[in-house]
C-alpha cells in the first residue's frame, strides 16, 4: 500500500511539474509577443507615443509634488510638530480627486477633444507648481494644492481613454503597463533631482524646478494634436 501511495505521488509531481513547464514555455513564448505588440500599438504609434514621453516628465513630478507637500506645509505653518497639517495635505489631495472625478463628465461636454483636456492640464500643473514655489505662504499652498490635485484627478481618466482608443485590446494591458514604465522610469531620475534640489535650495525652488519639469511635457502633447486631431 505504502507504494502504491508513493507511486501515485510522483505521478502526481511529474503532472504537476509538467504543467509548469508547459506555462512557462507559454509564458515565454508570449512574452515577446507581448512586448512586440506594445512597441507596435504603443511606442511606434505617434500619438501614444508622445504621450508615454510626456508621462516621463510629468508623473515623477506629481510624485514628488504629493509627498514633499507635507513637509513644505509643516515648515510654511511654522510648527514641525503640527502632524494634523502632515495630514491635511493628504486630505486634500483625497478630496480633491473625489470632486475631480465627479467632474470630469461635465467637463468632456465643454470640449470634446481630449488632446485639449491633456494640454491644459500639462500647462496648468506646471503654472501650479510654480506658484506654489513663487508665493511660500501657507494659505496659497492649500489653495494651490487643492487646485492642483483636481486637475490631476480630472486628467487622468481621460488621459487612460484615450490611451485605451489607441491600443486595440489584446495589447491594451501591455500598452498601459509600459506607460506606466516610462512614467516610473521618469519619477526615478526627477525624484532624486527634486529631492536635491530641496537639500540644497529650498522646497521653493523644488516646486519651481519641478514646474520646469512639468511644463517640458508640453510639446509632446502638442505632437499629440498634431499626429491626431480629431482627438
């Protein structure tokens, strides 16, 4: 009986390890399909691909604009120990991207392309930005990051359809994941540079150098118009 038992288990490993085998084999196999469909679809169709470049520039700075909010506001507040207002800006943001999304609908009936929506909100982000690191006041800084994180919140669905317009659906999770890479690929060298330049300047400066950032995403979006208008 007791080899029976032990017959019937290694049958059951080598089942199993064939199957493995056979996934991975698969996986492997699919995986340069995958990556040749999401250059395909993805960096070698104009307009996604400015727009996987204009995400190099623009989500490293959102990143670090989010998280180097708190501090800047403890040190413009004047009291360090003020954890509340840490909180506050995570808040706002918070709320600010419930509204914005509750706006976006109403905002797509005012205009209909969406290349428009990413331009004005490239340009706006980065003139937030930049006020935020001109006037170093405590009330302007919440209302700047309020408005700030409203555009961000009313971009992103619309950037994501439009993307998602662009890739035909087999691709379409490849392609969003790569645009995800570039994005993150940006954050990696705009973060430390931020986060530099805060040692040695100032917070101010960070957000000024971070706007610089943002607005350098521009041109890629109106490549984007250009390449298809009637988005």
């Amino acid at each position: 009986m007791r080899k029976v038992v032990k017959f019937l288990a290694a049958v059951a490993a080598i089942v199993v390890a064939a199957g493995v085998q056979q996934r991975a084999e698969a996986a492997f196999v699919g995986a340069p399909l995958g990556l040749r469909g999401a250059i395909q679809y993805g960096f070698a169709n104009p307009p996604v691909r400015w727009v996987m470049i204009a995400s190099a520039f623009t989500d490293g700075v959102s990143i670090y604009g989010f998280y180097a909010m708190q501090p800047y506001l403890l040190q413009l507040y004047g009291n360090p120990k003020a954890y509340g207002i840490a909180g506050l800006s995570a808040a706002i943001v918070g709320g600010a991207q419930i509204a914005g999304g509750l706006l976006v609908s109403r905002l797509s009936r005012v205009a209909r392309r969406r290349t428009t929506w990413l331009q004005v909100a490239v340009l706006a982000s980065g003139l937030t930005l930049l006020a935020i690191g001109l006037v170093p006041r405590f009330p302007v800084a919440v209302g700047l990051l309020v408005a700030w994180g409203l555009l961000f919140a009313t971009v992103s669905p619309i950037r994501q359809v439009y993307l998602s317009e662009l890739i035909p659906s087999e691709q379409r999770a490849t392609g969003l994941s790569f645009d995800s890479l570039m994005g993150s690929g940006g954050g990696v060298i705009a973060q430390p540079l931020l986060g530099k330049a805060a040692d040695v300047w100032g917070y101010p400066a960070s957000y000024i150098c971070g706007a610089a950032i943002q607005l350098m995403a521009a041109p890629f979006i109106w490549l984007v118009r250009r390449h298809r208008p009637d988005l």
